[in-house]
C-alpha cells in the first residue's frame, strides 16, 4: 500500500500557519475539502471537532492524527500539512505538534480494514525520528510522497 496514493497534491501544504488547535482543525478540513472524496467540508469539520472531544489526536512526537468517519466522505483520504510553529494540540505527551495527518473516512461503506491499515501505516511511520525529520525538512510534495511511501 502506497500512502501517497490516499492524497493528492492539493491536500499538501508545507507552510500551514501556526494557530489554534482549532484553527489549524479548520483549515485542515478546507484542505481535504478539496478532494473529491470529501462532499462537504464544513460538515466534515464538525465531524472532526465531535471525534476530538473524545480524545484527542495528538498522539506526541509533534504529530497530530485527526480524523472521523462521516457521511460526507466518499472514500478514505487525508490530508498532511506541516504548521510553520509549534502548535499547542493537547497531545498526549504534552508536547506542541508541527506535522498534522487528517484523515476522512466514510461512515459506512469503507473497504475493510483501508482505514484502520492508513493510520497503522502512518502512526508506525511517524514512530520513525528519521522520517519525522524529513517531514519536518521536505522542501516539496514530491519529497513528502517519497516519505510516505517509504513506510512498509
């Protein structure tokens, strides 16, 4: 599985600004608002923002994981960015997060086993202190996609 091939370039952006948990939700959301996969941005925020309040995503190692099954999504996608600073999320570690993965998945007719497999496959990658240094240094989509898809 190439975890490139659940994004495309236009959900990848390398100079998200710094913001808010909340803030940086939000734009997020627009960024993966803009697949095809995704139907409505706005409600898949608020699916995001419900998800969050259970527990949050921000798993430590400055790496954040949101993510929710909505009606609104169509296939399983995501979106990356890296925030320009250290954003607060409330992460397990208590430490800022700068490297952020939404993650969309349809509420009800997902493949088995696709979504739970994306995020195994990304949180084992992100284990990796070597590739979320080069998340944190990739200079372009290209760069990002051949991280990603060094995952095994």
């Amino acid at each position: 599985m190439k975890l490139s091939t659940f994004t495309n370039a236009k959900l990848v952006n390398l100079v998200l600004p710094a913001g808010s948990k909340d803030e940086i939700l939000s734009s997020m959301a627009g960024l993966i608002a803009k697949s095809p996969s995704v139907t409505d941005g706005d409600q898949f925020l608020t699916d995001v923002r419900a998800r969050e309040k259970l527990v949050t995503t921000g798993v430590g190692y400055g790496v954040a994981f949101p993510h929710a099954k909505s009606t609104v999504v169509r296939n399983v996608v995501f979106a990356f960015a890296r925030t320009t600073q250290d954003v607060p999320f409330d992460a397990l570690d208590s430490n800022p997060v700068r490297l952020i993965f939404l993650i969309a998945a349809p509420k009800e007719t997902e493949p088995s086993g696709v979504y739970l497999n994306l995020m195994a496959r990304l949180s084992f990658l992100m284990k990796d202190e070597g590739k979320r240094s080069a998340l944190l240094a990739a200079e372009s989509v290209e760069a990002v996609y051949k991280i990603l898809d060094s995952a095994r």
